[in-house]
C-alpha cells in the first residue's frame, strides 16, 4: 500500500488496475519482470519465479526458524548463501540470484511509481512502515532495500502507530482533557497485531502492543485447503497436494 500527505490528511493511492492495496510480490517471466499486481495476475503458471511475502524473510539468517518454516508455505526457492537467504529466479534464460533486499526495492520501485503517477513528478522522500515486531537486523534491511530502490527513507514508522496516526488526523472530536482508548486490530496475510493507542486531542500515545507473527489470512487459507484436500482424497482418491 502506497499513501501520500496532503493538505488536511493522508490519502491512499489507487495502483494501476485501481486497487489501494498492491500484492507484495515479484515475478520473473522470460525477459520480463512483473511487479506488484501484475506478478499477481501470472502467479499460478510461474510459481517457482515468484518471490512473494518478502517481508517474512527480509533481514533474517538462513537457518533462522522463521525461514525454514516459510520455505514450507512458498512456491519459490531459498537457498544459503553464506548464512543469508539467496533467491534462484530464472530471468533472460539464466538463473539470477537475489536477496530480499533486492526484491523488497523492486515492489519499492513499483510502489515509488504509483506515487509519482499520481503526482505527476518524481516522489524520492518517503517514510517506510515496518511491522512493530521487526528486529534491528530487519529494520536495517528495510533500509538497505529503499537505499537499492533509490529513495531517501526519512524515517521507519511501525505499521500500527501508523495506523493510529492516520485516525487521529481524522477524529476532529477527541476532547482535549480525557484520554479515549482505542484497540487498533491488524490482522494480515503473515501475521496479526493488535494495539492499544490513547488520544486526547492533537496527541497519541501508543500503550501497549501484541503481535503473533506466525498467524493471519494465509494460515486460514492452509487449515481450508487441508480440510477440501483431504475431503479430496477421501471422496475422489485424489492427493490434491501432488
């Protein structure tokens, strides 16, 4: 998702197939590289060249269990390459290595360019949200990934004060001399995070945060495919996983 700060209050941009959110994946076909929604729209006969969900291995060790567990859940290959996570992708009939760095800059790019279609010039200041469960090494290779993709990043922002910011721009009718809770519920494809901020008018104050990083959309979207592929197999004979 790409926003910009206007007068008065922050917009979401619509991508070029007029969506305001972009998938979060790179797609390598040929002498073609397919990014955001167009990787998306050739996924299911490129799976192994699409590198998709960067942010659940940016910045993390090969050997880490977060990455051996995503290499489970993906349809593209990692590989060790000096501890750190390498990305085969064939392109131009030979195979390129990336990193997620490198793939985070492309979706950065394709995000960059949303922004500058919509303002008509070049947009190289941005601030980059991260989920507020990012390590340091994670941070800095969120940092290390606007750097490749040429944009000057002004500063890292968790995603849920983020959040908060963006309604407390918008609640005009906060009193100024009580405080009002409220629970800021995030739940992803990778993970969910819920966050309590407190207002009181023109501030916030982010109290508490909790975050599972191993639960959202895609963990119900297995438990339904194991239901249906064992229904399958069962019924039909079919291993629908082969």
């Amino acid at each position: 998702m790409v926003a910009i700060a206007r007068r008065g209050g922050i917009d979401v941009l619509t991508n070029e197939v007029s969506k305001r959110l972009t998938s979060c994946m790179v797609g390598f076909s040929g002498k073609e590289r397919k990014l955001g929604e167009q990787a998306l729209s050739g996924i299911t006969s490129n799976l192994k060249n699409t590198v998709t969900g960067m942010k659940a291995i940016i910045g993390k060790k090969f050997h880490s269990e977060d990455i051996q567990l995503e290499q489970e859940l993906v349809g593209y290959r990692m590989v060790d390459v000096a501890g750190k996570v390498g990305l085969p992708v064939m392109y131009n009939d030979e195979e390129v290595m990336l990193t997620p760095e490198r793939a985070m800059a492309m979706l950065m790019k394709c995000l960059q360019g949303i922004a500058e279609m919509d303002q008509g010039c070049a947009v190289t200041d941005v601030v980059v949200s991260v989920p507020s469960y990012f390590t340091d090494a994670e941070r800095h290779a969120m940092l290390d990934a606007s750097s490749i993709a040429g944009l000057n990043c002004l500063r890292l922002m968790n995603d849920s004060t983020a959040a908060a910011l963006s309604y407390g721009i918008y609640k005009t009718d906060l009193p100024a001399d009580k405080t009002t809770n409220v629970a800021f519920v995030d739940c992803g494809a990778m993970d969910t995070t819920v966050t309590i901020v407190a207002f009181v008018k023109g501030k916030l104050t982010v109290l508490a945060t909790a975050c599972d990083r191993h639960l959202g959309g895609r963990d119900f979207d297995m438990i339904l495919a194991d239901h249906f592929a064992a229904e399958w197999k069962e019924k039909h004979k079919i291993d629908a996983k082969t």
